[in-house]
C-alpha cells in the first residue's frame, strides 16, 4: 500500500476491521434477499460437475464471503475454494485476483482514517433491522464508500444550488485581447479510434485489398491493448463512420457561417485529427483506411484537415522535438523523455496530444494561432438551434472576453480562466431545449453495486450546476460573475496556447477514462493563480452517438465499465501523488469528479466488480457475468498494482511524464527564440515540420 496511509492503534484498526466484515456479511444478505439470488452461501460448496459460469459464479460470492472474516461458518471454504482457482490453470487469473483482494482490502481498511467506528456502528444497526428500509441503507452505505452521494436525493434541488454557489467566479479582469478571428487564431481538434470489424463484418468479401485484409486479419487474431467508449470499427458503413460524420458536420457549421454569418466563401477550419487504435496490428492500416473513407464523400471545402499517426507523432519527436532539446538545452536523453507527445494508448496520452499540438503549431506553424477547442466526433453543432436560442452561432462564443479573464474563485482564491468548457444536449431532447441536461437525475431505485456507488447522482447535479447555467441574471451575469468548470467532457473544451504554454498542464498517459477532467488536476497547484474553465453558457454540441454508433457503444460496454474502477484506482493515486491530503483536493473537485478520490478505492474498487457480477449472474445473463468477471480481474489486477503497488511504478511515471512535458514546452520556447532570431538551426525545423505535416494532410 502507498505510504500516505498512516496505520491507527491496533485496537482500532481490529475493532473497524471487525466492523467492516459485519458490513460486508450484510451485503451479502441484501443480495440473498432478492427474488433471485445469487449469493446463497449454502449452494456454493459442493463438489458437482458445474459450467464455467455457475464456476465463475461460487468464485464471486466465495470471495464476498470470505470479506466477512474467520468467524461466519463458511469463510473457511470459500477461502479454500479461491486457493483451489488460484492453483488452477484455467482460474489462475480470477482466483489471485481475489485472494490479492483479501489482503489488499484488509490492508487498507487497517489504514484508511476518516470512517469512523461510530459510523459503521450505526450503518450496521439500519442493516440489522427486521424489516429494513432500503433508502436509508443506501444512504448510510454511501456514507461509508460514497459519501459524495449522501443527501442528493432527499434534497437535490438545494444540492445544485450548493455546487452552483461554490462554482461562481467574481471576475476582475477580463481577458484584454479576446479572440476575435476564429478561423485564423484557433486550431479544432478530435481523435480517431479505430478497433477491429464487427463480428458479422464479411472481410475476406469486402472491398479492402488483399494486403489490408491480410493485416486486418491479423488484428483481428491479435489481443486488445486499448479500450474506448465506442471505437470506429473498422468496414462500417460510411454513415455510420464515427469520423466520417463529424467532420461532415464540422463542414457544415462552417458553411453555416459562410451562408448566414457572411463570411468569406473561402473560410477554412484547421482541424488536427490523432488517430489511436486498440491493436497494435492496426498500427499500419490506420490511416490509409481513413483516408480512403474521406475520398469517397463529398468534398470537404471548408476543413483542412491533418491526421496524426504514432509514426508521426515519432517524426515529430525524432526530427524536430528531440533535436531542439540536444541543440538548445543539451538534453541527454531527449527521445526517451518527449516520448509523452503521441497519439497511441490510452485517452489520456492522445488527449494531451490534442492540447499540445496547438503550442507546437504556434510556434513552427503559423504564429497567429491563440486557442484550441476539442470535440468529439460524435457530436454536431447544432448552429440553427444555437442562433435561435442564444443569438449566437457556435463560434461567436468563444469571442468572450472571459475566457482568459482573472477572478477569484469562491473561496477567495485567485484563478485565471485560461480555458473553455460547453456543454452536450442529446439528439432526442435538442427540439425540447438545448438546456436540457444530457444527464438527467436518476430514478432513486438502484441495483446491487449502486449501493456501494452511484457516480450518475452527482454527474446529474453537476451537469444541472455547472453545464445548465445561464447568464440571465443578476446573481452570475455572465460579466461581473461566472461559472467555474470541473466536469468537463472530452469534447466541447479548450485552451488558450498562453496558458497552455505557462501553465503546461497535461493527463498522464495512463489515464484511460475521464482524461478531460484528470487533465485539470495537473495545474491545480504550483501556480499563484489557478487555471480554470470558463463556462460558456449556451455553447452545446448536439450528442448523436445512440444515432449512429449504438452497435459500437454495446460492443464497448463492458470495457468501459471496467474503465471506470480503474479510473478510482488512478484518479485516487494520483490525487495522492499531488497532495498527500487529499481532502483539499476533493474540496475543489467534489461531487463528480471526486467521487472517483476515494479514501477505500481498492475496496471500492472488488466490492463494484463483486456486485455488478452478482448483478448481472441475477439476471441469468451468465456468460456476460463470465466475461466481466475474466476481463476484470485481467485488467483490474495489473492497474491495481501500478496504482498502488510497492515499487514507487506509479510516482516514477508520473514524475516521467511531467519532466517530459517540460522538455516539450521548454524546447518550443527555444525553437521560437531562434525562429526570432533568425537561427539557421530553428529555420531548418521549420522546414522538417512542414514536411511531416504535408505527410499528414488529408486531401480528397
């Protein structure tokens, strides 16, 4: 365990752990009490014949078992049994996941301060009720593992009302020099994710040549590496190619502009696509699969569009970065460090990539560039909507002189609003009001797993608070007054290259969910001031993936759920790693986003996975319960030790990162220097990046 956890007298600790096994016996009792239970202790240990799943079922409910401790009758075979699995050649994986979580949970338990004994005392008398009410279960379990949750639903009007009071910025200054000229001073930017066909996708009938169907094969036999959301899956159909139909759209909004905003017919929008991919194998098919998708549509006249492969990203680094670091600072070892600037991993390695791109550009493309906005591919601005609501196209917001503007913060701090966040309306509720939240509060009914968290009740409270607000009247007017950002999506947000430059904020690379609002973690300290996100009220991006990519989204599905416990394990980390205190932290980051800085991630963490299985082997959905389990215990593992492991792998990382990072800004710098004073040396890097960017532009 990490050494910010200090142990309490061993009396308390025996006395809390005493407590918790209590806690979790009665878990499992809520889970015995459904109308079809599947942790029915007494079922579990005899010695037929079973399926794996039903296997995979007594090793999940052993496991929850064996959390309640030595004492309940059938701890020691459910231990047993996971030793069994451990020993085993087909269960090895599963059975060492769980008995590692043993230890692991018992360990932190021991350690973790802030859960009192009084609390537990008090959870323990509701769940030994005859007759026990499940709302107030729910609640004083949240208050032990969740207590972002606590209150929101008796109270969730009062609960924006409190977020949005805590998000207000008193401005002092506003930014002096706002962008004015959109097209020529911003640089929009996006990712591409490419993954393996669908099942039923034909490969040996399609149209790909035999030389792409060999490699694509090839992936196909090859292991994933990489999960996202809802990757383009490689030989979709063209109107359901995530990326076809966002630059589609992005064309569109800037015709928009062309036809009712009166710009120069001639307008183009500078878009810089990443391309990352969940195979290795893909690697070599990537990008000429994109382009051949762009060259059988319609003429894109008003983008000019660049895709970025990890072969170019490596150009950039090999040819330019690294030589710029050697020649000016002398850096020893500069591949190896600047490899951070790259486009292929996990979302927080490309999404960095997708900031940075726009400092690089600045200084060795074209100086006029001030701003960079990121979207997704999946989303569309809806321009007609945006006029007639807020008498504003898309790009007339981000003309406002806040973003950049000086102010401070509610609790009298200073911050600098060097960045820009909108907000996402779905395609089904756009007609009714594009301030309609595309998280809407959740019916207060929750399964197994939502006992222990249920991260979508505060989402729902803070996409009411921060992304729903409007400046319309006196109380945060829009000028005097502002929101403040922290939940953010991965698209609809920027920064302005200045602050990009000054403050240097970036997601660690092993990052694979949640990278918009990790990225903000990075530049929380070390600074006088405090760089924020402006809301830009009525700035939407209209939300089309259940329109287009639902076979993607629910071949993703399980991935992503998984995703999300290693985002408790990584975020809990690494808000460790930043203040050992993590309490100031979440102060600023709560309820959302902190909900994932947990004070017990690795027991959140088993007791999600557990009771989501349990779920899911419930609804006699068995070999979806199987692959959970398999796949989580395979991934979860290894995060799990990354993230809090005993050989400091997580603080060299991250200490890697940031000193990588700083080579990439503090080696522009100097570029730019020598671009000023007309060295021959920078001239020639001029050269090399406009020939590895005319490699990456995409023409029809």
């Amino acid at each position: 365990m990490r050494a910010h956890l200090v142990a309490a007298p061993l009396h308390q600790t025996m006395e809390k752990q005493k407590l918790f096994e209590k806690i979790f016996a009665h878990i499992g009792g809520l889970m015995s009490s459904n109308k079809n239970p599947v942790f029915n202790a007494q079922d579990h240990f005899n010695g037929e014949v079973i399926s794996e799943s039903d296997y995979a079922k007594r090793l999940n409910a052993a496991f929850l078992i064996a959390l309640t401790g030595p004492t309940f009758k059938l701890y020691q075979p459910a231990k047993n049994l996971l030793v069994q699995a451990a020993e085993s050649d087909h269960y090895r994986e599963i059975g060492c996941f769980f008995l590692e979580g043993l230890e692991r949970i018992s360990d932190e338990l021991g350690k973790t301060e802030g859960i009192s004994a009084s609390r537990l005392e008090s959870a323990i008398r509701v769940l030994e009720k005859e007759n026990p009410d499940h709302q107030e279960i729910r609640e004083y379990l949240w208050s032990i593992f969740f207590p972002e949750g606590k209150g929101i639903f008796e109270a969730p009007k009062s609960s924006v009302a409190r977020l949005r009071k805590k998000r207000r910025i008193n401005v002092l200054k506003p930014q002096q020099l706002p962008i004015r000229d959109v097209f020529s001073e911003m640089l929009f930017t996006a990712n591409a994710l490419l993954t393996i066909p669908s099942e039923n996708f034909n490969i040996d009938g399609s149209e790909f040549s035999s030389s792409f169907i060999n490699k694509l094969k090839s992936a196909v036999r090859g292991n994933q590496i990489y999960w996202y959301d809802h990757p383009i899956q490689i030989g979709v159909e063209t109107d359901r190619n995530e990326v076809i139909y966002g630059l589609r759209n992005l064309n569109d909004a800037v015709e928009f502009e062309i036809r009712k905003r009166g710009l120069p017919a001639e307008t183009r929008l500078r878009c810089v696509l990443s391309v990352s991919v969940t195979h290795r194998e893909l690697h070599g098919i990537a990008l000429p699969y994109l382009k051949r998708e762009i060259s059988r549509i319609k003429p894109l006249d008003h983008l000019e569009i660049y895709a970025f492969t990890e072969d170019d990203t490596d150009n950039i680094i090999r040819q330019v970065l690294a030589p710029a670091a050697k020649h000016y600072l002398a850096s020893t070892n500069p591949i190896q460090d600047l490899a951070v600037f790259g486009v292929d991993g996990h979302y927080g390695r490309h999404y960095s990539f997708l900031k940075a791109v726009a400092a690089l550009w600045q200084v060795l493309v074209n100086p006029e560039i001030r701003g960079t906005f990121k979207i997704d591919l999946d989303q569309v601005f809806p321009q007609e909507q945006l006029v007639r609501k807020t008498g504003m196209s898309a790009f007339d917001h981000f003309r406002n002189p806040l973003w950049g503007a000086e102010g401070i913060d509610s609790w009298g701090k200073p911050v600098e609003l060097g960045m820009i966040a909108g907000a996402l309306v779905n395609d089904y509720d756009i007609e009714q009001s594009i301030f309609t939240p595309d998280v809407p509060f959740p019916l207060p009914s929750v399964s197994f797993d939502e006992y222990i968290f249920f991260s979508r009740l505060p989402q729902a409270v803070s996409t009411e608070a921060e992304m729903m607000t409007r400046y319309s009247d006196a109380e945060i007017d829009g000028k005097s007054s502002c929101i403040e950002r922290i939940h953010v999506t991965g698209g609809t947000n920027g920064i302005l290259v200045d602050c990009l430059r000054r403050f240097r904020p970036f997601t660690p690379s092993f990052i694979g969910r949640a990278e918009d609002q990790a990225y903000i973690l990075s530049a929380i300290s070390g600074h006088p001031k405090r760089l924020a996100y402006f809301h830009a009220s009525g700035l939407f991006m209209r939300h089309d993936k259940d329109s287009f990519a639902r076979e993607a989204i629910t071949a993703a599905k399980m991935g992503k759920m998984i995703g999300d416990y290693e985002r408790i394990a990584l975020f809990s980390a690494y808000a460790h790693a930043l203040n050992s205190d993590i309490s100031k932290i979440k102060r600023l980051v709560d309820p959302f986003t902190g909900s994932f800085i947990s004070r017990t991630p690795i027991t959140l963490i088993y007791l999600r996975l557990c009771l989501k299985t349990a779920s899911l082997f419930s609804q006699s959905r068995h070999r979806e319960a199987l692959d959970f389990l398999s796949n989580g215990a395979h991934r979860l593992r290894k995060t799990l030790a990354f993230a809090f492991g005993e050989d400091g792998e997580f603080a060299r990382t991250l200490e890697k990162e940031k000193r990588g990072w700083n080579l990439f800004y503090q080696a522009l710098e100097q570029i730019e220097a020598g671009i000023q004073n007309r060295d021959p040396f920078a001239d020639q890097l001029k050269i090399r990046i406009r020939k590895i960017l005319d490699k990456c532009r995409l023409s029809q």
